[in-house]
C-alpha cells in the first residue's frame, strides 16, 4: 500500500495535490509601516508551493485585531496588493494557498495600535505572560477593556471585509483562527469571559461570536472555500477551565452543518491537560466533514493518521519553516534540515527564506 499522504484530496472547493498542509506560522516580516507582505514574503510561500496547501501566517483583519509587530494585516489596498504577490506566486506553481483570519483579542499591546489604545477582549482579565511592544521590547500583558456589543458588531463586519479582500487578493480561501487564545478563543473559556449578555455564560453563548463570523465568511466566500481552526485541548495565555469542553462539543456539533472545506484541530499534547485523550476521539469522530489534523506530526505518525482514517491531511509547521520542500522530503524519507527557533519572528531572509533545498 501507498502512503496515503501523497495522495490528492478534495476539500471543499478543490483537489489539493498531497496531504500535507503548510501550517499557519507567524514570521512578523511584515513591511514596516504599512504591514503588507513584501518581495521576501513573497519568496517564502513560493519556495513552499509543493504543499497540498498553505495556510497563511495569521493576519490581522483590523488595526486593534494586532497582537505582535510586524504582522501583516489584510484590511488595506495595499495590505491586499502585497499578498496578490503571495497568491500569484503559489498559483503559478500550482498550489492552493488560503489566509488565516486573525483578531488578537487580549493578546497585544497598546503600544501596537496606539490609535485605538488598549486591546479588547470579551471582558477586563489580563492575559498571562509577557508580550512585545511594537519596538520588540518584553512587557507584561496589559488588562484589555472589555469589548462592548457595538464594537462586536464592528468586528464582524470588519471578518467580513478581511474575507472580501481575502477574494481581491486572490486567496482560495480563508481559515477562521478560532484557536490559540486569541479573541474567538477567549469568548470560549469563562477564566477570560465574565460576560452576563448573549456572550457569556451558556455554551450557545460562549461560542456565538465565532458562529456569527463563520456565517460572515460563508456568506462572503461559500463554505466550500472557509475553514477553522480550534485547539479544544489547550488555552495559550490563559487559564484551561474544564467547563469549556462543552463549548467544543457544541460547536463541532454545530460546524457539521455548514459542510466546510475543513476542521483544523490541534490535537492534544501531552501534559498540558488531563486524561482528554478518550474525549479528543469523540470530539474528533463527532465530525463529519474533513479533518485537518497539527502539532508534532512526523512523517511516520502523520501517515498513519491518514492511513487510519483520524484525519485526511496533516499540517507541518516547524518543519515547514526549515524545509521548504518538504514534501518531496517526506516521499523520498530523506532527512529533515532542522529548525532555527531564534529565526522565528522577525528579521529577514535568515531563518526565513536561507532554508536549502534538497539537491
Ligand atoms: C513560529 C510559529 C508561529 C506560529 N504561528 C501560528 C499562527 O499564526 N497561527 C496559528 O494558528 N498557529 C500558529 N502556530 C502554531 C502552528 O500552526 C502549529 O500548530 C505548531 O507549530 C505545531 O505544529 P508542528 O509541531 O508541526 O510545528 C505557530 C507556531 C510556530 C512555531
């Protein structure tokens, strides 16, 4: 038998070429300034054009929705003119590339958005750990203001113009980031949502803003062409609270009927909560449509998860940052260069676009 992994997939809107997926990994290499991508962006996501499909660095869908420097955002003319770079560069290799929608929520700094000062969040509770300024210097989160029902409705309507211009700048399609502890995130775990409206409290009203952006992005793009992402096993920067299992729960029930291209799930890590793993499989078979299955996936065991039928692509992420080939890497077995962590974020072509290729 083949390795399933090299095999074409459909999902959603298209047939990707293999089931590897390039996952969303931020670089903060941005142009200054304007936070559009650049000629060395656009040199990254060519070089890795073998992917089944990449899956954008998360980029911010509004100034306040900005959590880190020199992210790029796609809410400007010339933010969408920078990744038209992008797209027309994977196409004309024949990969599929879509962008990861992004709203920080708590995780940022004033400092970042110094027009709309304090970030917002479902409700006034500090992130945990430290963060960077816009001039990469470590601070301590500041406690974010809460987000109020208008600026909720301003939000939504800004996914929405992220998703139009998602189209103007010639993505396939666009991945809803509802993961990692940012602003959708934070709505779900009630450590960092005290609200008593119709988002707070019941598990319908945890999960309703990221429900009523899906719909925005369906709208807008068609469902064969959105995704998401969610991480039902861990709360970066925040505080992991057991009643918000039920929230994944509920929302994977929910996501069924909306027959998206994918579910992205980053699967449970060992150590970071407990005894989940029996609850990770019934969330995990609860869904009907095609899984995209991340984190510490080797060759060898996202093969097998493939071949099992636990997921129908896997996504690469540090591996994809040092192998831009990695593809053809995985099919051959050859080995791995290996990645840089002091080159992740920010700086320029080392650690970014000096990775080699197989000879
Ligand atoms: C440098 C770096 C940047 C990342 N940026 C993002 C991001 O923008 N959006 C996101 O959803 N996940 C992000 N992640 C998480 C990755 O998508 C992926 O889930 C994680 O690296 C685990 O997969 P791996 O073991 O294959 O690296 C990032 C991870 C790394 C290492």
């Amino acid at each position: 038998m083949g390795n399933k992994l090299f095999t074409p997939l459909q999902l959603g809107a298209y047939t990707l070429k293999n089931r590897i997926v390039m996952a969303p990994l931020t670089r903060m290499r941005a142009t200054p300034g304007t936070l559009s991508p650049n000629d060395l962006n656009v040199e990254y996501y060519h070089q890795r054009a073998s992917a089944g499909l990449i899956i954008t660095e998360a980029s911010q869908i509004s100034p306040i929705g900005m959590g880190y420097p020199l992210t790029p955002g796609i809410y400007t003319n010339e933010q969408v003119a920078g990744w038209k770079k992008v797209t027309d560069a994977v196409h004309a290799e024949g990969g599929k590339i879509f962008i990861q929608l992004w709203h920080v929520g708590r995780v940022s700094h004033s400092s970042l958005h110094p027009a709309e000062g304090l970030p917002v969040a479902p409700s006034e509770v500090a992130a945990a750990g430290m963060t960077l300024t816009s001039t990469f210097e470590q601070v301590p989160f500041e406690t974010p203001r809460a987000i109020t029902l208008e600026e909720i409705k301003q939000t939504i309507a800004d996914y929405r113009k992220a998703a139009e211009n998602a189209l103007a700048a010639g993505f396939d399609g666009v991945e809803l980031h509802a993961a990692n502890g940012y602003l959708l995130h934070e709505f779900m775990h009630e450590t960092s949502n005290k609200r008593t409206d119709e988002y707070g409290g019941s598990v319908e009203n945890k999960a309703r803003i990221t429900l009523e952006v899906l719909d925005i992005l369906v709208d807008t793009l068609g469902s064969d062409k959105v995704g998401i992402r969610l991480s039902p096993f861990a709360y970066p920067y925040g505080e992991y609270d057991a009643n918000s299992y039920p929230v994944y729960e509920y929302l994977v029930e929910k996501l069924n009927s909306y027959k998206l291209a994918y579910l992205h799930l980053i699967r449970y890590r060992q150590g970071e909560i407990e005894a989940v793993e029996s609850k990770e499989e019934k969330l995990w078979k609860s869904y009907t449509g095609n899984i995209i299955a991340a984190d510490g996936f080797t060759a060898e065991d996202a093969a097998e998860y493939v071949k099992s039928g636990k997921a129908d692509a896997i996504a690469f992420g540090r591996n994809f940052i040092a192998n831009p080939d990695l593809p053809k890497r995985m099919e051959l077995e050859v080995e791995l260069n290996v990645y840089d962590r002091d080159t992740f974020y920010g700086g320029a072509e080392k650690g970014y676009t000096d990775y080699p290729f197989l000879k």
